[in-house]
C-alpha cells in the first residue's frame, strides 16, 4: 500500500504496527519522499480485512489523501517491523509540525490520580512540540531539546511498549522526569503568597497584569482581553495603538459567545493545527474594543498546549486572554528569557516560563475563513514545515520571497518546504532572522540549494541575500516579477501549469516598467507572464510615505479625477491647507512620487475619503476599517472606464463625491465601492476570456483577503462558467510568494532558460 496524506509525525507507524501484529500478520512500514509505504502478509481475508477498514485503523490525526494498493508476491515475512529511516532524504517529513495537545491527552491530565494529572507539558506520539524543538534529523528525543530531559522507568517502559499510546513519543515526559515552570518578575510591585509559578500567573493576570507566557514557539504577552485599561497599557508599553490583538478563549461556547462561528470555521479552530481564526463579533461581547479597534473581525483561538488549559482552569480567570506574539513591534517572537529581560522587560510584569528549550521561533498561524474554505492569512506554527506538492519536479530550489510578511522556501524534487513566518524583512532583527532560518531550515532538512530565485525588486533585501547566496555558492540566479509570482503560487498550490487568467489585486509589487504594480491581470503560466489590463497608474506622492497616509493616495486619485482645486476642497478638512499644496506639488515630482497601479492603495484612497482613517499604523489598515463599515446588504456598485489596457478608477471617485454631497451614508458608499472592484475583476476576466479563450481565473495578491471582496467576486466569476482558484493553502499576501516563485524557477530550469525576466506587453 503507497499512502500520502498526513501520514508521517501522527503516530502513523505504531498505529498501523498494532493493528498488524494484532492479527498476526507480517511485513513492514517505511517512510518514503512520497508518504509511506506498508507490506502486509498475511490469511488473504485478514489482509483484506485490514485494507478494507484501513481508514477505521489509522489515528484520528492522520489524513489519508491517496491509496494506491497492490498484489505483490509472497516473501515470507513472519514479523511486521517499523523500518526506522536511516537518513532524512528518505522521509516526505523529516520534522513533523507542532501540534495540539490531543484528546487523550487532555483526559489524563484532567483525571485525579492520573499521574500526569496537572501536568503542563504533557504530551503523546499525536500531539506537542516538534518543529520548534528539534536540533537535527531524523526527529527523535536525542535530537530535539527533550535530550536534557532522560525518560524515567515509568516513562520509559511506556516509550518501549509497542502496546503503549506513547510508543515511539519523542517529547514524553512526566512530572518526575520533564520540564518544569519557572517565575520571574519584573516589577517590584508583585508579590504573591504562593510559590507556584502557574498560581502567581494565574493571579497576577487576574489582578491585571501583563505577563510574557512561553508557548510552543516563542513566548506570547497575555492580559485580561476584557478590561479595556490594560488593553491599553499593553498598547501603550507596546508601541501598538491600533493593530488588531489575538485572543485565546477556553473553549468553543466562550468563541460563540463573542463570534459568530460557522462550521467552517469550528473545524479550523479545532484543527490539530489551531490556528487563529478571524470572525465576526456579536455585538455586545464581553472583549475590549480595543483589542481589534474599527474592526467587525476578531482573531481568536483555543488553548493548544497543556498550560494554556491549565490557565483557563480557574474560577476568575477572565473568559478571554490576550495572546499576542512577544516581541517589539513586528521583531522577531521571544523564545527565551533573557530576550526578555534584555528587551522586552518595559512591556511585561512578570514572565512564565520553562526549561525546555524553544530552538526554532514559530509564530501562530492565522485563517478566516471565505468562498466555501479556509483561506491562510498566515501559515506557520501547526503547518510548518509540512510540504506542499508542486506542479513539477526538479533540482532543489531556495526562493526567497517577498519583503513584507516573508516565507521563503526551499524544495526537494516536487515537494516545496515553506518556512514559518519571518515578518518585514526591512527591520535588520528580522533580515537576521531570515538568514539564520535559511540556515537551520537547509539543514534540517538536509538541502542544498542548486538555484536560487528572488524578486524583481532592486531593494528588498531578500533580493540581496539571494544575490550574495548565489555569489558564494556559485549557484545560478534567477528573478521573477511579484504579481507573476502571486499568481504562479496560486497555480502551484493547485497544481496548474496551464495559462490562465492571474488577477493580483495588491499593496505593491515592483513591475517590468520600474513602476509599482498592483491591481493587475496577466495572463500567465508557470513560465511566461503578459500584462493584459492594469488600473491606471497614479502618482504616490512622496513614495513609501503614502502608504502610512492614505490622504495623500486620496489627494493622488482625486486630483487626476476631479483636478486640484476641486480635489483640495474635498480633502480640505482632514489635510491642512499648507501640506495639501505641498502635496499637491509632489503630484508632479516624479523623482518624488513613484507610479502605481495599485488597488490596495485605491482602498486606502476610499477610506480616507470618506472620513474613515487618514494615517495608519499597521499595514492594510484603512483597507480593513474599509470593509468593516462597509453595509453587506447594499448591491448597486460604482464603474471604472475601460481604455486599451488601463483600468480607470476616476469615474469611481467621481461617483463616490457625488454620494458624499447626497449625504449618503458611508456604510453604503464603502459598500459600493466593494462591489465596484468586484465587477472590475469579473469585467476584467471576461475581456481576456473573449480574446484568449482561457476560463481559469487564478486570484491572489494582499486585497484578497477582504472577506468582503472575495464573498462577492467568486460567486460573480463562478456564474460567468469561470473556474476559480483560490488561495486554500499558502496566503494570497506576500506571505505566498515564495511558492510561486520556486514553481516559476523548476518551470524555467525545465525550459533550458537560465534567466530572463517576465515579460510585459
Ligand atoms: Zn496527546
Ligand atoms: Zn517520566
Ligand atoms: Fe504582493
């Protein structure tokens, strides 16, 4: 039997091995590149008794995507034997991802008597640390941080019992031989009665405090999410004023109580994976408002590891904690102590930690969940390094993405390992970050890059690094150009390598013409890319700046729609008069005002309009508070003009002005508006059908995460008879890229073509 799916690191093998020997049955379980191989001799009824209820034996984690079996002839196997892999090329996971504490689990550890009753760090074959823990292949105890921690009897004899849920578990461990808790305070003003690291915690949140937690893969900062003042305060320590905070709750009817959950959404936040999962808040719930200010949607999940159940586990415990990555600003995640007292000691009160060691810093993944499925925003802890199956094969590749919310990945035949999440590569903690996780990730997972590919971007750094990389290594460099590489991930995630529709809907992208790219349909394949439409480029006056303040993108777009004076009446009462001349003369400079197409800037443009955020403080924030006063109900749209190959918003703006002056309400107009991109896609789709023939719309780019946008557009393309591909695997974001660029590097390799660039017509 061949097997793929996720069939390595969930106690597959001793699964498979009980329910073998169990029926006195003979041969062998492998780990292959592909999934596992599994022989089986035996009574022709008991084996097919086995194959038969395969699905009924496997553990409840594993998920069995493909089985192929087949006869082969008899070799006289009397024992069934694990074949333990000797090196990593043998293993499609070398390491598998962290996972949830699972059920069993739980159970012990809520059972008095129960030995590990209590016990924070527990953990079986199915569930607990690995990624974040493991030091060297192939995955086992020596070979992880659990190495300090030698089984005792009790333990070891479960570790030893082919019988034993926790045959085989690398990271067991009980009270009397794993980690344990530790305290330390870092205001004078603390003290406690008791000594229990968990109870002075647990107190200490309860009277208010903001504390650093240790998690699976970095320490996160937690307070009371219900008290609006020390959301505050941790705002205020943090440098944070407004982007959006995750919160944990303890359990699924505390979710429903502040969400709306669908099943969609149930099953996310229940995954093995647990990632946090962004809904709609009812009304009246009893979280901050300034945990996710402006915003309809909330990020919120389930306890994943021992000690966050053991939290909750309380009477006053509030019924939502605050559970947001421990660092500065978007700096790397804290994974030790000392990262702590040296940096971070100004923000938290105190910190909970442990001695058992973080190696690989993995922040929490993100979902929300759209058009019928899940849709990553960020894939990382749970998920990585699980690989994703390309579209073709070939010589190992190193892509290094983009430069915001940056992944790169690394490939091994057709199988492509994204890292976790880097975050903006500009902050040099983070561009160290990078470098150090290319490192370790090459040698976990023993790869040696044969090609390297990178963004078009002159600046970004990851372009650089692979410079310098393919200069030391003497490897061959390859480059391809942003929204190619958004919609070649979205065709390698589906395993495409046909031409298709690639609309990129985006922040910024650096295009073939130098100007910033951004609201694009091309028509491309894995190896080749024409720009067939764009929207209209616009000056950004004063480049980078104007993405921190979308009054000026507003300035840009009315002055072009409306002209200067009529766009500086408009504008009049959020710019003062002097800066907005100033501006307006920008506009002309274009040393000082790039070009671009972009739509995530035309969103921000719209928001400051109409009076809904001038100046942001984290990235795709106008947008967001856009969609989240935008009235669902409201159907009619607003049209963009269609000239040769530009897209032009002005219309849109001028229509938007004459709705302000009706007074109508902008809760209808950012509606409107929404749906006015949504036409513009399904426009823009049919325009390349009829001239090309092609049906496949594959979407991607950071717009495409407005919840909004998408509900509206795949219904609108799927009525047309378009095929649409959406992101269900990697993010539409920057944080995706780097798949779409391995894929375009195998397809060039393919080609014979060492270089080139992506064409634009
Ligand atoms: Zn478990
Ligand atoms: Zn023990
Ligand atoms: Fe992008």
């Amino acid at each position: 039997m061949r097997i793929r799916g996720r069939v390595q690191g969930v106690g597959f093998r001793p699964s498979i091995y009980r329910a073998v020997t169990s029926r006195h049955c003979g041969g062998f379980i492998r780990n292959t590149p592909e999934g596992v191989l599994l022989e089986i001799e035996g009574p022709t009824k008991t084996v097919d008794d086995i194959v038969d209820n395969f699905r009924g034996i496997i553990p409840s984690r594993a998920r069995v995507d493909e089985l192929i079996v087949d006869a082969v002839p008899l070799r006289d196997e009397g024992d069934f034997v694990i074949e333990t892999s000797s090196t990593n090329g043998d293993c499609l996971l070398p390491i598998p991802p962290d996972l949830t504490i699972c059920q069993k689990c739980i159970n012990e550890m809520e059972t008095p008597g129960n030995r590990r009753d209590h016990y924070p760090f527990n953990t079986c074959t199915i569930c607990g640390p690995r990624f974040t823990i493991a030091r060297d292949i192939p995955f086992d105890r020596p070979t992880s941080t659990m190495d300090e921690f030698p089984l005792c009897d009790a333990c070891r004899t479960e570790y030893e019992n082919p019988e034993d849920r926790r045959f085989h578990a690398q990271t067991m461990s009980c009270p009397d031989c794993g980690p344990s808790l530790n305290w330390t305070s870092f205001s004078k003003e603390l003290s406690f009665d008791s000594t229990d690291p968990l109870e002075i915690a647990r107190q200490a949140l309860t009277e208010g405090h903001i504390l650093a937690v240790k998690g699976l893969g970095g320490f996160h900062i937690t307070c009371d999410a219900t008290r609006e003042d020390i959301v505050s305060r941790l705002r205020d320590r943090k440098g944070r004023p407004h982007k959006p905070l995750a919160i944990m709750v303890p359990d699924l009817e505390t979710c429903r109580r502040i969400c709306t959950v669908s099943p969609g959404e149930e099953a996310l936040l229940t995954s093995p994976s647990s990632p946090i999962v962004l809904m709609k808040q009812k009304p009246g719930n009893p979280v901050a408002e300034n945990v996710a200010p402006n915003l309809q949607n909330l990020g919120l999940m389930l306890p994943y590891t021992p000690l966050h159940r053991l939290f909750f586990n309380h009477s006053e415990m509030p019924p939502a904690l605050v559970m947001t990555s421990c660092n500065r600003s978007d700096e790397p995640i804290a994974i030790g102590l000392c990262e702590i007292e040296e940096h971070l000691s100004d923000i938290v009160d105190g910190a909970l930690g442990n001695n058992r060691q973080i190696l690989n810093r993995c922040d929490d993944s993100v979902y929300t969940f759209h058009a019928g499925g899940p849709v990553p925003v960020r894939r990382s802890r749970g998920h990585v390094p699980e690989p994703i199956f390309l579209p073709l094969s070939g010589p190992s590749i190193f892509a290094t993405g983009g430069m915001l919310k940056n992944t790169f990945a690394l490939t091994s035949g057709n199988r492509s390992f994204l890292s976790q999440h880097i975050g903006d590569v500009s902050d040099a903690d983070n561009a160290r970050h990078f470098e150090k996780t290319f490192r370790t990730f090459s040698s976990l997972l023993n790869l040696e890059p044969e090609a390297i590919i990178c963004d078009l971007h002159p600046d970004y750094p990851t372009t650089a690094f692979a410079r310098r990389i393919a200069d030391e290594r003497d490897l061959p460099l390859l480059q391809v150009q942003h929204h190619h590489a958004h919609t070649a991930a979205t065709l390698a995630e589906h395993r495409i390598t046909d031409r298709v529709i690639g609309v990129s809907m985006d922040g910024a992208g650096y295009g073939t013409d130098e100007a910033i790219w951004g609201g694009e349909f091309l028509v491309a394949d894995l190896l080749s890319c024409e720009r067939a439409f764009h929207i209209s480029y616009v000056p950004m006056p004063g480049g980078e700046q104007a993405v921190w303040e979308p009054d000026r993108m507003a300035l840009s777009h009315l002055t072009k729609a409306i002209g200067p004076e009529e766009a500086t009446r408009r504008m009049k009462d959020f710019v003062e008069p002097k800066k907005c001349d100033a501006l307006l003369n920008l506009l002309d400079k274009a040393e000082f005002s790039p070009s671009t197409s972009s739509c995530g800037r035309l969103f921000d443009a719209v928001a400051a309009l109409l009076d809904v955020r001038h100046t942001i403080t984290y990235e795709g924030q106008a947008a967001c508070e856009l969609e989240a006063i935008a009235d669902e109900s409201e159907c009619s749209s607003y049209d963009f003009s269609w000239e040769n190959d530009q897209i032009g918003p002005s219309p849109v703006m001028v229509a938007i002005c004459e709705d302000i002056d009706k007074k109508t309400n902008p809760a209808i107009i950012a509606a409107r508006f929404h749906n006015a991109v949504s036409k513009m896609i399904v426009e823009g789709c049919r325009r390349i059908r009829s001239r090309t023939g092609l049906d496949h719309v594959a979407l991607s780019g950071g717009v495409m995460q407005n919840r909004l946008l998408v509900n509206r557009t795949v219904p609108a393309l799927e009525a047309e008879d378009f095929d649409v591909l959406v992101r269900r695997r990697v993010p539409p974001n920057d944080g995706g890229i780097c798949l779409g660029q391995a894929a375009c590097a195998l397809a060039r390799l393919d080609d014979g073509q060492q270089s080139g660039g992506t064409e634009a017509t």
